[in-house]
C-alpha cells in the first residue's frame, strides 16, 4: 500500500517535469482505530512526507483525547467523575473547561435532550464501556433512580478552573460530543499546517475540508435499515456532516432492539427516530444536535433544531418516513427517490 503510495507521488514528479501541465494528484488516505471507532485521514494537495507526518501527529493527538475523554479508561474524564463524587470542589484543566461550557450551552438549547450529565444512566445501559453490551436490559428501578435525581449540566458550576457539582449523583458521558469535537481539533490542526484539503471521517461522521482537486469531496449517508447509501451530499468548503443512528450501536434481547441513544424523559432508548443527519460548519455542534434531534423524533425536531440554531437536518422515523429542512433537501441526491417517502417541512 505504501509502495504504491510512493510510486504514485514519484510518477507525479515525472509528469510535472516533462509535461508542464497541471499535475493530478493523488489523495494521501490513511486509517487508524481510536475512540472506538475507526478514523480515516485524507489529505489533497500536499506531499506524501508531509501528510505522513500530520498523520502521525494526528494519531498521538487523538490517542490523547481518547485517553481523556472516555469515561472507562483512567485519564481525565474518569477524574472528574470520580471527583464530583466526592462533592468537594476541584481543579479540572482548561481543555475539559471548554468542553463542559460548550456541552452545557448545546444542552440547555437542546432542552436536555442532549443530557451528557447522564453518564451514571449510559453507565448503567452498559453503553458507555468500549465491548458492545447484552441484555437483559436495566431494572426499571434502577433506570428511575438516576432520574429522580434530575442530574443536568448547569449542576457543574466553574468558577476559574475550580469544578464544585450540585450533586454527587452526576457522571458526564460526551460519548454524544466528543467524537465531532475531536474532529473539530484535528481540522484546526491541519488548517494550522496549511492544509486545504482534507477530511477526517470518523465511522461516517466527518469534517470536510476544501475539496479534492476540481472535484467536491463526496459523502455517502447510510440507509438505517440497509447495506446502501440513501443519499450523498457534496462538501462546500467546510462542512461537517454528523449522523445519530439506531443501528450503530445496539443489542436484541427478548426480540427488542436496544440501543445507545438514550431518551433522557424516560431513561429508554429514543424509539421515534431511526437516523438523523445534520450537517453543519462546526462538527461538535453537529455532533450534539444529531443526538439531540434524535432524541426529540418527527413531533419535536423542529424546535429543537431552530433552538440550537441548525438548520440542515435529515430525519428517518421508526415508520421509513423521511424528513428533511429545505435547506438540506437542496444539499442531498437520493440514490432513489422514487421509493421514498421524503417530507420537506420548514423551521
Ligand atoms: P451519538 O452516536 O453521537 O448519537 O452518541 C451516542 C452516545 O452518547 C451514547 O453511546 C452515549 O454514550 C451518549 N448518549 C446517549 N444518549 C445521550 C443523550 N440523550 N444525551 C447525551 N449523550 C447521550
Ligand atoms: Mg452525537
């Protein structure tokens, strides 16, 4: 692969030399497994060395934020909630401040559909920890437990770098956030190298960046229920596209289908939604509403939406019915229309 890789970038030389024309190049594409998920790198326009050195840089990089942000892995995350337990006030760093300010502002917009104060409730669904879990799923004692406490991020009050929490009974989980986050650095990391091109892609969930020679960098949707893409979406400069699914992280037990994306009014997997896809320029955000709008199904989006100010968003119900904002209906080619059921609704 990297032989290859080489050639590709040594008959490039050639051509520049004797031709004289605009050389095509080739697109630097390599892959790593972090965060749970795997992250491939792609990069148009620079030299192989140099893409080969930033994907390095960006391999530690996101090593680190795994190591930070899980919530099982000891590192800061696991810190801070072992911290909040101990109801005394502490010291966080300035990174983890940012986030918790960020997450807290996207879950007050999302009226706490997005809720990553839930952890010890993802923890008790067993979604939090790396190895996808089996059922049974949890007592529903348990399940109202967690809720009674009502734990919610403006419980975590800063004042400098010093953490005080309402409450002991609350875990943060960014397992909803962290990933797009990431991204979001990893772009501002190329960016500072002079990238201008480049996508980092998270399991499906990316930043684009510039495009790829004459060509727009080109995104596949996945269909919730099959093995296609539903639709595709061609990046204009910056863009992030961020998808919440059902099928992406799920167990069967009994004959029901439990999943990851936990509705925080009754502690169960959201039922109403199957997908949704938000894109947006800031991929946190992405990250978050997707989540969220999940969460709030075909009846609420809308609000949510226009409350954490997104306004490109595809929703798939439990019924197959699509629904889309217009501004994303202009973005998105069906790969087959005619079998759809799309529903073009204004926010
Ligand atoms: P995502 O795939 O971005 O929708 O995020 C799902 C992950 O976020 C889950 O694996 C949990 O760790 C966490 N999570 C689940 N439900 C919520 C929620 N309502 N709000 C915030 N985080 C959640
Ligand atoms: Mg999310």
């Amino acid at each position: 692969m990297k032989t290859v890789k080489v050639l590709a970038f040594t008959s490039l030389f050639w051509l520049c030399a004797c031709e004289k024309t605009e050389p095509e190049l080739a697109v630097f594409k390599e892959q790593m497994f972090v965060m749970g998920t795997i992250i491939d790198v792609s990069i148009y326009g620079e030299s192989e060395k140099k893409s080969q050195k930033m994907f390095h840089d960006l391999l530690k990089d996101f090593k680190y934020m795994q190591a930070s942000w899980s919530p099982t892995r000891k590192g800061g995350l696991r810190r801070l909630n072992g911290l909040i337990a101990l109801e005394s006030p502490f010291t966080i760093g300035p990174g983890i401040k940012d986030m918790i300010e960020h997450s807290t502002q996207l879950s007050l917009q999302s009226e706490g559909l997005f809720n990553p104060a839930l952890g010890k409730l993802i923890k008790l669904w067993k979604f939090s920890q790396e190895e996808l879990p089996k059922g049974p799923p949890p007592a529903a004692d348990a399940i109202n437990k967690i809720l009674a406490g009502n734990p919610k991020m403006t419980d975590l009050v800063i004042t400098g770098l010093i953490l005080e929490s309402r409450t002991p009974d609350l875990a943060v989980d960014f397992g909803a956030y962290a990933k797009g986050y990431g991204v979001d650095k990893a772009i501002e990391y190329l960016k500072s190298q002079g990238v201008h091109n480049a996508i980092i892609n998270a399991g499906g969930d990316l930043r684009a960046i510039g495009s790829k020679g004459k060509d727009a960098w080109h995104i596949g949707i996945r269909h919730p229920r099959e093995n296609w893409a539903i639709a595709s979406i061609k990046i204009q400069a910056d863009e992030s596209v961020f998808t919440s699914g059902d099928y992406e992280r799920f167990y069967e037990y009994e004959g029901k289908r439990y999943h990851h994306i936990i509705d925080p009014r009754t502690g169960y997997p959201a039922d109403q939604s199957t997908s949704v896809t938000v894109l947006h320029h800031n991929a946190a955000i992405a990250d978050a509403a997707a989540t969220a709008l999940f969460v709030a199904g075909p009846k609420d989006w809308q609000r949510i939406a226009k409350k954490m100010s997104v306004t490109h968003v595809m929703l798939i119900d439990k019924n197959g019915k699509i629904f889309l904002t217009p501004e994303m209906q202009e973005r998105l080619q069906f790969t087959q229309p005619e079998s759809l059921d799309i529903t073009v609704v204004s926010h």
